[in-house]
C-alpha cells in the first residue's frame, strides 16, 4: 500500500561515502524499478567497487540525495570529455554529464521526481564553470525523456553506447531557467 503526500520537502546532496551507502545503492540500483540503471543483477560488492572507483575518478562523482535529510535519491556527475561521452559527440566547454536515479519507496510524493531532477540542475549550475548539461538516457525511457523535457533539455540525436542506444539531449542554464522559471545563476 502506498501513501500520497502534497510536498516534495528540503532536497539536498552529500557526496557518496562508497563502504557506507553501499548497501542502500545495492538496493536501489538493483530494484525492478532501476532497470534502465543497469545494474539489476550486481551484488553488493559489485556496487561498492562501483562506487569506490567513481569516488577515486579525476573526472567523476556520485552523491546521495537526501529527502528532509533521508536517503532518497543518486546523482553522478561527470565531465563528457573523459568519461561516458568520449568520441560520441563533440563537447563544448563547460559541459557536464548527469544521470540520476530515485529510490524505490511505498511513500508517492506528488512532483517528487521533477522536484529531484530540479535539485540536482540547480546544484550543478550552482558551479559557475557549468554552461550546459548533458544526458543520455536510454532512447527507450521515455518517463525520463519527459522528466528532461520539463526542466528544459532538448533532445539532438540518438547514439550507439556499448550498453545501450541513448538519446543525446542538452540543457543549457537559459533553457533551464526558462522551462521551470528558476534562477540557474552562480
């Protein structure tokens, strides 16, 4: 049974503590829900070696995202010159990679998703250096495509990963800004 509530509440990221939050990231990425996370069948150490090798990357991070200070949501970060994107599209300066992934979870927020992807816009742009976000998303997810759409991203090509044929889409600060009517300003 699940329970509805009105508000989506205080959003906020910490960085991901790989030996600590690996057995909820197991849980989570392993969930039925997480599919397009591809990680369904990894164990436990599969994702605390995951993690630990993000956490040790030059070029790539992943922070937990807190729900009025509980676990509820994943971020990773990463600069498309190095590490997702390279050689499948030209990056311009300023880019920067995002995938996130909310917890699986009885409690339905109303907009709680969108208020997610929101956050975690707003925390990126809050980095100065960050002209334009990056997404490539599975091609056959298309509640994520409608997620991006809502805060601005716009869909430019799909491509050939090794895992997956994903939508390239970009979202610059303006584009942001003007599809939820938020400030995106460093």
């Amino acid at each position: 049974m699940s329970t509805t509530t009105r508000t989506p509440g205080t959003l906020t990221l910490r960085p991901v503590d790989p030996q600590n939050d690996a057995e909820l990231l197991h849980r989570w990425v392993t969930d039925p829900k997480a599919a397009f996370w591809l990680m369904q069948d990894a164990k436990l150490q599969d994702v605390e070696r995951e993690y630990m090798s993000i956490a040790a990357a030059e070029h790539h991070d992943a922070f937990l995202g807190l729900h009025d200070g509980e676990p509820a949501f994943l971020m990773e970060r990463y600069d498309p010159r190095h590490v997702e994107l390279v050689g499948l599209y030209e990056p311009e300066p300023g880019d920067i990679g995002m995938h996130f992934l909310t917890a699986p979870s009885e409690i339905r927020i109303s907009g709680f998703t969108r208020a997610v992807i929101t956050a975690v816009m707003e925390f990126l742009f809050a980095d100065p250096a960050v002209e334009r976000v990056v997404v490539e998303p599975d091609v056959r997810n298309t509640a994520v495509h409608a997620l991006n759409e809502a805060v601005g991203f716009v869909p430019e090509r799909e491509i050939d990963k090794p895992e997956k044929k994903a939508l390239l889409s970009f979202c610059t600060r303006e584009q942001f800004e003007k599809a939820t009517g938020r400030s995106a300003r460093a």
